[in-house]
C-alpha cells in the first residue's frame, strides 16, 4: 500500500485553518465526538467553501479523500489520552 499523497497539516491548510500540531489537536479536541450519523462535511463548524471540498474530494474518491477519511475518524473518536 502506497502511503498517502497528502497529510492531516496539509488537509488543514487547504481548509484555510492552521497546520501547526498543536492548532490541529485543539481543533479536534473542540470539535469532537462528531455524532454517528453526522456526515462529516454537514458539521456546524465548517464553512460553506470547506463543506464543499470535503464533500468533493470524498465523492470524487480524489487524492485527498484518504486524509479526509482520517480527520472523519479523528473527529469520531475524540482526542486520544
């Protein structure tokens, strides 16, 4: 398995948020647990523009689909003690 083309800073930084590690942590400690049922782009925290690349890349199974995947499961679980 190839390892992925993008990663979780650079996904942020295209989202127009920090890349920095600890801005990152904070975002997903204030924003989670995501509800099951909530699809991760119709989260109340996203702006119209980020909902509509999360959905796009998500849909069109696009490069960044797989990082995209792992902020979905970040979010999900909560941060990690």
């Amino acid at each position: 398995m190839e390892p992925p083309i993008h990663s979780l800073p650079a996904l942020f930084k295209q989202l127009g948020l920090s890349d920095d590690a600890v801005e990152i942590d904070k975002f997903i400690a204030t924003h989670s647990p995501l509800k099951p049922e909530l699809h991760l782009a119709d989260a109340f925290f996203w702006s119209e523009s980020q909902q509509q690349l999360l959905r796009e890349e998500i849909l069109e199974d696009a490069d960044w689909a797989e990082v995209v995947d792992q902020l979905d499961v970040l979010l999900r679980k909560g941060r990690s003690e």
